[in-house]
C-alpha cells in the first residue's frame, strides 16, 4: 500500500522535534511529517509567552535551541505549520492510518496515509476555558496566560488574574513592578501552592568552557542535578516520606514568613499535604504582595464578570480593563480535539471509556491496545512530581524507536532476515498487558500523597483516578524504557501462512533468530571500532531479534492448535 510518509507526528514541540531528530540520528530516515498548530515550533514554549518566564533558562532562550537543533538536522521542511489533526483512522487490511489535517489558515482539509502515527501534543496545549458566568459580556481584554495578548498594553491599567499556579507567580511580578507596572493588579485565589525559594545563577564562562571540552564534565553535573531531584521521590510516599514532608513544610512556612506581607501569610500556607499539589518555585511572587498596586483575595471567590469588571460572591464589583486566565490547561481532554480510531472503528475515547471510566490510560504512558503503529508522548501517567518531564518524554522516544525498529527496518536488519521472508508491518500492546499495567500504576498511587485527599488536575473529575502521575522512582520508568518486556507485544507481517508453511516458518525463523545471534555478537565486535554507529546498527538488530524471539515463541504456541 502507498503511503505518503512512514511516519506522521502531531505536534513539533519538544517531543515532536525529539523524535524526529531520533528517526534521522538512529535510523537515517527523513520520512515523517510533523503537524504543528502554531506558526514555529516550540509548543508550549512557543505558546506560552508571557511576561515574567525568563527565570533558569529564558523562554527566548529555549524557543531558539529548539529552533536551532531543528535547523541542524533540517527538520523544519519537514513541518506543516498552522495545521491540525482532526481524525486518524486505522485501517486493518493495509496496516496504515488515514489522517485528515486541517489547514488553519484557509480551512481546507487533506488525508494523508501512514505507517506510524505519533501524538506528540502534549497534556498542557487546551487552556481552560472560562466558566465563569458573564464572560461574553465584557467589553475589555480577556485572555489565557498561554494566549497572550501581546497587544495589550497593561501600564496603568486595571488588571484582574483569576488563578495563583505556577504561570502567574512569573508574570504578577512583571505587571506591579518596573516602569511599565499596573495601575491595580486584583489577583483572585482559590488554594494555596506551596512555594519554594528559587535560586538561579548565570554559568560562568570557566565553567561552559568546562563543561563543552573537559570528558565527562557535563555527563557529571547533569548526573548530580537528576539525583539531587530523583532523591525528592522518596518525600511522596505516605507511609515512609513523613519525616520528609515535615521538613519541607517547615522550610516552606519559614520561606513564606520571611518574603510574604504578615496579612497575607496564612492564605499562602497550604492545608494539603505537601507535594499533594505541584509545586511552584517563587519567581519574585512573594516579594510584589508588599506592592501597592496588588491585592490577592482567597477569601471571596468571583461570581460573575459584568461588563467592565467583576463581581464577588459578597458582592464586591472590581473593575478591570483586562481579565487574565491563569487556571491552568484541561489536562484530562487528552489528545483533544483529535478524533482517533482504532481497530474495529473503535474510537481512543470510547475505549478508555469502557475500560477506565473515561480516565485516558496507556502501557508506559505510551500505548494503547487496538491502536496499532500509535504512539502517545507525554501521555496518561507520565508526570512527575520531582524531575523534568522532557527526561520522561525521552524515555519514551527511545522505548518507542526500539518497538518501530522491527518495522522501520534499519540498513542494518538485513542480516536478519531473507529475500523471501515477511517483515513486521505493525505492532501493538496486549490487552492483558495493557491491563495489568494499568492495575498496577493505580494500586501503586494508592501509596502516594496524590491520594491523601486534595484536590488536582491530576485527578480525572468523573472517575477519580489519577491519570497524570507515575508511581516510581524515574530510573525505573528509564529502565522500563530500555528493557522492554517484548512478550507485552505483538507484531502483525506483511505475509500470511497456515497449516505446515506456518510451521515451517516458525522453525526457519528459528533457525535465523538462532544464527542472528552470532551475528550480533560479531557485528558487536566490530561496531565497537566504528562508535559513531554503533547505536544506529545494534540497537537495530537487537530490537529486530527480540521482535523474532517473540513471533517465534508466539508462533511456536499456535502450533499446538493446527491440525
């Protein structure tokens, strides 16, 4: 069957680019086409602009190293920009998806065939909407923190910020302070978060000259930044993390205590158990309450916006010229707007629905049984309280190349198969496997402060499970990623064979897994002279083998039911 392009990505943000960069590095293949909704590539980096993200690393700074290693392995010509998936079919017979793409700048629709299909959309790129009643009847600015609108001009103006999260402790303090600052910023609240200092640097030029020339120098200090941030997992137990948490609470008060004004101090300390909710690093939020121009109410939520402002529960009218909504993303819409259809029409959504209430789950966050050849990046279960999800989404990547390499099949696998031999064509998760996978994490997240009572958006509101958080420490979740249980898996090939061919199959797959393995070993030896292909052509024919291994194993069972 024709296809259009072997793999085809939604989203060229971080993971999108990621793998795309990977498919070029590990198997030397340019077939792919990224979809991307926005007019660069970034996603969340790109979209969220904001004033005030420029602690650690600038968002100018990350939007232009995505850009840059875009460009070094010419990805961009690769992207089609200000488009949409809107459905992706998966059609049995042909072992493809059809996709429809919506061009969003004149509307027009178009299918495109492929092998592979991959969402790398990410759970942060739906805003929350508002809810709030009166909404379509204001007549000033009102925006999403990740739809900034860098039209308006907010210098002596009168702002209203409906959320307190992690987006709007960085750009509150750029409104109330500076030349350009707010004539009344009205910060509305609903929980504390619990704060923590955030102690930023600039690197030397001593040390960036350390870390580009001398061995191993940045391999350790990366080392030592993942296990100062893997050592926190150990405070989200509940049993065991006690002593842990009680610690971090008392730092926490002591921190507010010492930035925040007395009067607003108490709202700032959470009731929840500590690590419950995410945290949130102080980018100079606690030090512009002592501003003037700001006020934060916890106390009297909003019950309707009016046309030049708001109205309080009590019944307070605040005025504002703009409304800023910094309430979050509508994480439990995983993969929303797509409509995504897998074996016997079944639909991604209704699936989860019958087999989770709704809440979306997936082998390792990233596979779904009945969705063959369908990948999900940063998807149900991947979060961490503790380290950065681009290290998840990199685990990921590599457990998903290693599962395509039977299908991708690198320059390399021809030493594992014959001209008259068939070759995998697709590959899918076992429904046992998916389930106990999935029974797992749940029972696992049962041990977790998750699970002590609070509220969050890792919590799916119909059903109550947790569906964003892994349950482990995250060596584990990369050993995972690197030692894939291949007996979770099945392999579809492109020839069909019955009664004794099939077992004269299985047994000429035997022979052939059998001599692979000398192969390997000798290829092992002399790859070890050629280093800059060494993970090209071995993990290649290591994935290839295992896949083999398997068939024949599965193969080999099926033998026993043939007359």
């Amino acid at each position: 069957m024709y296809v259009d392009t072997d793999i085809l990505i939604a989203g060229a943000g971080m993971s999108g680019l990621g793998l795309a960069i990977q498919l070029v590095r590990q198997f030397g293949t340019r077939s792919f086409e990224l979809i991307e909704k926005a007019d660069d590539i970034g996603g969340t980096w790109k979209v969220n602009t904001y004033p005030g993200s420029k602690k650690y690393s600038p968002q100018p700074e990350i939007q232009d190293y995505f850009r840059s290693v875009a460009d070094q392995y010419k990805i961009v010509p690769h992207i089609r920009f200000s488009s949409t998936v809107e459905t992706a079919t998966w059609e049995e017979k042909t072992a493809t998806w059809l996709v429809s793409i919506k061009d969003l700048k004149d509307g027009t629709v178009q299918q495109r065939r492929c092998r592979i299909f991959v969402s790398a959309v990410g759970s942060l790129s739906v805003p929350k909407e508002c809810e709030i009643r009166g909404a379509d009847r204001f007549k000033g600015r009102l925006f999403h923190s990740a739809s900034w609108d860098h039209s308006f001009d907010w210098e002596s103006k009168d702002v209203v910020v409906l959320g307190n999260g992690c987006s709007a402790t960085q750009f509150v303090p750029v409104l109330t302070n500076g030349s350009r600052r707010v004539h009344k910023l009205t910060q509305f609240a609903r929980q504390a978060h619990f704060l923590a200092e955030r102690i930023d640097f600039s690197y030397s030029s001593l040390l960036k000259y350390s870390m580009r020339y001398v061995p191993l120098a940045m391999r350790l200090y990366r080392a030592k930044l993942y296990a100062d941030m893997e050592k926190d997992f150990a405070g989200f137990d509940i049993a065991t993390g006690a002593k842990i948490r009680e610690d971090l609470k008392e730092q926490n008060r002591a921190y507010v205590e010492r930035m925040a004004p007395k009067k607003y101090v108490e709202a700032l300390i959470p009731q929840t158990t500590i690590g419950c909710k995410r945290k949130v690093l102080d980018t100079g939020y606690l030090a512009c309450l002592h501003s003037e121009n700001m006020e934060l109410i916890t106390d009297d939520p909003v019950r309707e916006i009016v046309e030049d402002g708001l109205v309080t529960d009590q019944g307070r009218k605040v005025k504002a010229d703009a409304i800023v909504l910094a309430t979050g993303f509508a994480t439990h819409q995983m993969l929303f707007p797509m409509q995504i259809q897998g074996r016997d029409s079944v639909s991604l959504n209704d699936y989860w629905a019958n087999e989770s209430h709704g809440a979306p789950h997936a082998y390792l966050g990233t596979c779904v049984p009945s969705f063959p050849n369908f990948f999900i990046l940063m998807g149900p279960n991947t979060v961490t309280g503790h380290l950065s999800v681009i290290y998840t989404v990199e685990c990921q990547i590599n457990f998903t190349l290693r599962l395509l390499a039977p299908i991708l099949r690198p320059r390399s696998s021809f030493l594992l198969s014959s001209p008259s031999s068939s070759h995998a064509t697709s590959v899918s998760v076992t429904p046992s496997a998916a389930r106990a996978d999935d029974a797992w994490t749940q029972t696992q997240l049962r041990r977790f402060v998750w699970a002590s009572g609070c509220s969050s958006w890792a919590l799916h509101p119909e059903s109550g499970r947790n569906f964003m958080m892994y349950p482990d420490w995250q060596f584990r979740f990369w050993w995972r990623s690197v030692w894939v249980r291949w007996g979770d898996f099945e392999y579809g090939y492109g020839k069909e064979v019955e009664g004794k061919q099939k077992a004269k199959g299985v047994w000429s797959e035997g022979k052939r897994a059998a001599a692979a393995t000398a192969v390997v070993m000798a290829a092992g030896l002399v790859m070890l002279r050629r280093k800059p292909m060494i993970e090209v052509e071995l993990n290649g024919i290591i994935a290839t083998l295992r896949a083999m291994v398997w068939s024949v194993v599965r193969q080999t069972r099926e033998l026993v039911k043939i007359p």
